[in-house]
C-alpha cells in the first residue's frame, strides 16, 4: 500500500463506507472440473447462496465458468439480476501466473463499481477466493479504500483435508505447490519435514493433475520411517478420499503404486508432519 | 501410531471399513460465548446440518454446549434420537491442556461405537473440530483403525481471517498461541515478521480473551513500519469486524488505542504478513 495513493496513509473505519457497496468474498464448491456436480445446497449455507444471488458485479479468475456457477446458484434462489446482465471482470494473467503479491497488481480500479455504491463479489474456481487461489489484492485494495470486506461460509478444500488428516491443527502451514524438478521437490520435502519436526507444524501443499504419482513417490522414498503422510482428493464429492500413515506404512504398498483413491490426475492436498 | 497396536501397521483400506460407522468431523457455528444466536441455516450448509441431526454418539469438548448445539441443529432439522438419549463423550482434560499431539493421549477407545457400527460425531466449541481446537488425535485413530471420516461444511474462523485479510493466502501459517509474557512475546512476533519477510508466507495466531489489547500494543511496537496487520473478529455474525493496514498505519491512532471494532474481550485472529 502506497501513503499517497490513500492521501494521508491513514486507517480508513468501517463508518467511513457506509455509502459504498461491500466486497464479499464468495466460496465455489469443490467439484470443477471433476466429473459430477454436487447439490449447491448441501455444501453451501443458504446464507451464502442468498447474499452470492443479490450480487450484480464480480470478479473472478474465469468469467465463463464464474457464469456457470451463477446458473447453479440462480436454480437455488433466483437471481436479482439475470446472468446475461451481470458484470463480471477476470483478474488479470500476470495475478494468476505471478500470484497477487509478487506481480505488484493494482486492483483499486477493479473495485470502482464498490466505490458506486455497487456490491461487488470475488469468486475462484473452487473453495475460498483468496485462500490457495488468487484474489488477495482484490481484499487489499477494498481495506485500502475503505470499502468493508464480507467473507461467506463454504467449502475450503485445504481446511476440510487438514482437519481430516488426523495430523496436528493446532499448528499448520499451506506452502503451495512443491518444485517440479525431482531434486528439488526431495530437497523441499526434507526441508519441510524437519520444520515439521521441529516445530510439530503440519506442512500442506497441493499439487497440479497428473503429478500426483510424481509426488507421492517422492514422498514415500524421501520421508523418515516415523514421519506422517495424509491425503485427500475430491472432499465433499461422492468421490470423496482421504487417508493417513506413516511413511513406513505406506512403504508396504507395492513398489510404485499410489494407495487406493489417489489418482494421478485428480486434484489432491496432501500433508506431512508428525 | 505404533505398529504394535495396528497388528502388523499396515494400511487399512476403505474397503475393509464398510461394516464400521463413519467418523463426521461437524463444525459448529462461531457464536459461542458471543452476545447472539446466528440463524444455523445462514451458516451451516443443509447438508451439514442433516448428517449432524442423524448422529446419536458424539466425542466433543464440552457435554453441555454439544446438548445446547444439539437443541439449535434439532430446531432445524428434527434429530434422529431426541437429545437425552445421545451418548456423548467428553476429551480428556490431558487433551484440552496439552493438546492432542503432545498429551500422548490414545483416542482408539472412543472410537469403540464406530467400530461396532455406528457413525460418530466429532464437534469443537465454534469453527471446525481438529482446526485450532482439539481433536487430531480421534481423527488420527479413525485412520488407524481404518474408520472413514468425513469433514463436514462449516465456517472456521482462520479462514474467513485468512480471506479477508488482504494477506498472502498462498502460503500461510497458523502458529496458534503467542508467548504471554511480554519480552517473549516480542520476541516471537519478530520471529513470524522474519519468517514473513523471507518467504511471503503469512502468519495467524489467536489470542485468548481479555488479551487482545496487550497483544494489539506489542504488535504496533514490534513490527517494521511496511509490515501489515490484519485481524478479525466475530465473522459470521451481526458484529463481525475485519481491518488491514501497514504497522505504520495503525500507529497513527492515538496511543494505546485499538481500532475501533477491536475490543479486549472477544476472541479475534490475527495475522501478520508483507
């Protein structure tokens, strides 16, 4: 945040924004890109779908699928506005390659519709905007100006497989995704293994569709026997996994297999710790 | 786990649990100790309240607010069994006070309805069970004895702090509780500014009541001018507040002033980042 770009660098309080429209945080379910869809209602709170039905304006990573989701919530609670009516805007491709704080974004001039008076939703593909997903300079540039930020209950895939991963959530860290080159990921794996070790922090990452073998088998050969390894894919979906063992445990699976319910190309979080 | 207590410490698969009950990870809503009762149907998705009204053996924190928690999800969705005849169990102490990964504590032998077919319910005072709050160690045995477990929808508060923060949502940490003594507790918010500042990864801690205002002075006079703040407190509800800014931002309020919406009393989550 610049000093200038706020005038007097000052906090702005929430009475300040009475006049403008708030930017609320809307979670997705988690089932792009997977083969079914769920029952919006039975993953989402009515809450959600209520206030997500009245917003006009968005922002988002993908306007098509954005207008896909808008469908699914307008068979639920009929939508203010029809979908054709609706502004969305797609965060710009340097946030998504670069992540929102290494590409120095600027996302003041997509929030001009709040400063209207207009409610303003960001959306992600999947789970919470914001949370392993792009979005967080949108959130900065609302506290910047003063316009009041609004997160809504959902499914947030990284917290559903961290409090079913029986490992420690009490102390937790989401890291990402883990260097490609094998090397590198072993290097990483250690890396993170001895902070988990250390410290008892539980070490999350994620990983993109058909790396997950890649993975797991660096995993498995890089690990200390003691050292824990859960995962889970599809949480929420009939397709539903998640397991937890040691890495010994899973040693015992034939040479090169991944456990039952991982797959290579499903979208998977997976932990480590102790 | 030890392999002792597993027979031969091999993995169970999902496919040797259909016999066993499931283990339900039920989140619970954040207005507990709060002023207000939020509407469970605003926060909670149907599906999540349905499950929960169908469970009649429940692990929890506390017997009685689990009974008061019963009474608001039967208001909505009649229960299967009426409330008295519930069979619910409390953690042990060892739990609450060392936490699940360090009390050394076996939770296999609450798990024993399970095993004998019946579904389990593990519920926390507010959020997510075994996210912040204890429970890990029933998760962790539900693995071990090839129970499946299957994490509910539901808001928790560290990731609605998360989204809303502004902050780097793409690597994060929960450390959960800072030192109280005040040297070290400096010393500890420059550790987490460091490990901030080196990586980019953001870090949440929570304060328990009555705190807020001394942690709120040593992060002011802690931190490095261009570092942030962020914190929240009662999302969800009526009163839910969230603010970012940079360390020298909020130093412009008046000495030993909190920002408006941030009161001693209320729990809150903080984080800190770049």
């Amino acid at each position: 945040m610049s000093d200038a770009s706020r005038g007097r660098g000052e906090i702005v309080m929430p009475q300040a924004t009475r006049q403008f429209g708030k930017l609320f945080l809307v979670p997705a379910p988690l089932d792009f890109g997977c083969d079914e869809d769920i029952d919006l209602k039975q993953v989402m709170p009515i809450g959600t779908l209520c206030a997500a039905a009245n917003i006009t304006h968005w922002i988002c990573e993908n306007a098509k699928t954005t207008r896909a989701y808008l469908k699914r919530i307008d068979a639920c609670t009929p939508l203010k506005v029809s979908i054709q009516t609706q502004t969305i805007v797609e965060l710009p491709r340097q946030v998504h390659k670069k992540g929102d704080h290494l590409g120095g974004f600027d996302a003041k001039p997509l929030l001009t519709p709040a400063l209207e008076g207009q409610d303003l939703g960001l959306v992600s593909e999947a789970g919470m905007p914001a949370v392993a997903d792009p979005g967080s300079s949108v959130v900065r540039a609302a506290h910047e100006l003063g316009i009041q930020v609004i997160p809504l209950v959902g499914p947030v895939s990284l917290l559903l497989a961290l409090a079913s991963s029986g490992l420690n959530g009490q102390n937790f860290a989401f890291v990402g995704y883990l260097p490609q080159d094998p090397q590198d990921r072993a290097r990483r794996i250690k890396e993170l293994e001895q902070i988990a070790l250390k410290s008892g922090q539980t070490q999350l990452f994620i990983e993109t569709p058909y790396r997950n073998a890649a993975l797991w088998s660096s995993l498995i050969q890089t690990l200390l026997p003691g050292s824990r390894i859960a995962f889970s894919s599809g949480l929420t979906l009939t397709k539903a996994v998640n397991q937890s063992g040691t890495a010994q445990q899973w040693r015992k699976l034939p040479s090169g297999k991944m456990p039952e319910g991982l797959n290579n190309q499903t979208p998977a979080v997976f932990a480590i710790g102790i």
